[in-house]
C-alpha cells in the first residue's frame, strides 16, 4: 500500500481540525446571538404587572401573563405525573426484564420512532384521541401530548443508565435472596440516581418549549383556569398569538416570555449539570 506523504497528512489533519473549530465557534455565536436578542428584547416587558396580572384586551396596553405562567406550570407538572413513571417503567422492563427478547427489541424500534416524531403529529394524534370525543380542549389533553413527548427519552435514559451499572451488584443483591423487584429498585435504583433525573430533567426541559401540541389540544385562554378540563393559557402557545398580533404591547411581552422560558430550560440544564458535578466528587 502507498503511503500518503506525512505533510498531506498533517495539512489534511490542520484543515478538518479548523473546520470543526470554526463550526464550534460559529455555533456558539448563532446560540449567543439569539440569547442576546432575546435577553435584551425581552427584559423591558418585565415589570410587576407582567408577572400578575391577566393579559389585557386587544389594542389596550398593560396587562400580564400570570394565568399563562401558571398554566404552563400545572401542565408541566402533569405530564411528568403521566409521563415519567411510565417512562421509567418502560426502561427498567427493557434493561432488567425483556433485555434481548423479540418484544423488546420492537419496543425499543417503536421508542426510537416516536423519539423522532415530529411534535405536531403527537398533537393531531391526542387531538383525535382525547379533544374530539370529550368535544373541548383541555389541560389533561396538553398534558397527555407532553407526556407522550417524554416517553421515549425517559425510557431510553432509564435504560442506558441501568446498563451501566455493573451486574456485580445485580449478582450480590440476588444472592442474599432479595426479589428481583427489590434488587432493581433499592439496589440498581440507587446505583444509577444520577442519571435517571438527568433524563428526567432533560425531558422536562424538551417540553417547556413546545407549542405544536398544545395548539391541537390545551389550546389557550385569556383567564385563569377554574378546573383543568377546559382550555388552559400558557406560555407557548401565547408567544405565538401575541408575536403574530399587530399590536407592539403584544409583541414586547411575547419577547418577555419567550426570555421567561429560556432562563427556564436554562436552569433545568444549569441544575441538571450541578447535580452531575455533585455525584463525582
């Protein structure tokens, strides 16, 4: 086999090796730029009214996005209710029970697929599933398309963290007698803590900034929600009713919550980083 002169090399391995730095950094630039705009665009519609107050009617200046604040919190909330446990019980079938069987292998096929599912489609589905035969949308029909959003990356992290830990402490617990059950969730559980709310973390912050589903299924609303059976407000879906509007009150407060749900998923990552940090040492 000819050898490639070792200056080619070197000038090949110089130019590949500026490449990815300089799409590193302009990257780093793109993510810069666009929290600066957001930042700077989005920090004059904070005031004490903006945090309290219900948005005000079209074309009159003032008003907050409390009830929107609120909902996108309750709807969080509900769907790590829904979604998390179930997501956790799929990861542990699929890393301690099914394994390498036929069924597993499909279900982690179909996990991979609807990973990569476009969020508007998960809206049409709910939407035909649970807003049409109810006849109004809902907060429980937002949080289940939220839910299913999560799914995948609870199931997959839940998974792939178990397989890390070794099969020695599988080995050990089972051979004092303890049940499987109790191996998995006290022993493996434990093993694995770190990552498990690591991807628990980073499927919270993959749903604060979704729009699409909550447009087929919560909808939004101008009030505060009595009960969760009825259109709910949040802040996505009000980021993009007020950004479209022709109205510069409105718009200004839509770079407000737009800066709001960033510092959000911000801190979910900052935090989430922490606890990695915490665990090393």
């Amino acid at each position: 086999m000819r050898k490639r002169p070792a200056k080619f090399r070197k000038m090949t391995n110089s130019l590949v090796s500026g490449l990815a730095v300089f799409s590193s950094l302009l990257g780093l630039f793109i993510l810069g730029w666009i929290l600066y705009t957001v930042l700077v665009r989005g920090i004059a519609a904070f005031s004490w009214e903006f945090f309290t107050e219900l948005p005000a009617p079209p074309g009159m200046e003032g008003g907050g996005l409390a009830n929107a604040m609120a909902g996108t919190l309750v709807l969080t909330l509900l769907a790590t209710v829904i979604g998390v446990p179930i997501g956790l019980l799929g990861g542990i079938y699929l890393s301690e029970f099914g394994q390498h069987s036929k069924f597993a292998e499909w279900v982690r096929f179909f996990n991979n697929i609807l990973m990569g599912t476009p969020s508007i489609i998960i809206g049409v589905f709910i939407y035909t599933l649970l807003v049409v035969p109810l006849g109004h949308f809902s907060a429980y029909s937002g949080a289940v398309a939220l839910a299913v959003m999560m799914l995948p990356v609870v199931a997959r992290t839940t998974e792939d963290m178990l397989q890390l830990v070794p099969n020695a402490l599988r080995e050990a617990a089972l051979a004092m007698g303890t049940p499987r059950w109790k191996t998995t969730l006290n022993v493996i559980f434990r093993a694995a803590k770190t990552g498990l709310i690591t991807g628990v973390l980073l499927s919270i912050a993959r749903i604060s900034g979704e729009t699409a589903p909550l447009l087929f299924t919560a909808l939004n609303s101008p009030y505060w929600f009595s009960n969760l059976s009825e259109p709910t407000a949040n802040l996505t879906v009000t980021i993009f009713n007020y950004a479209m509007s022709p109205y510069a009150d409105w718009q200004q407060m839509a770079w407000g919550a737009s800066l709001l749900i960033s510092v959000g998923v911000l801190s979910v990552t900052l935090f989430t980083r922490f606890v990695l940090l915490r665990e090393k040492k």
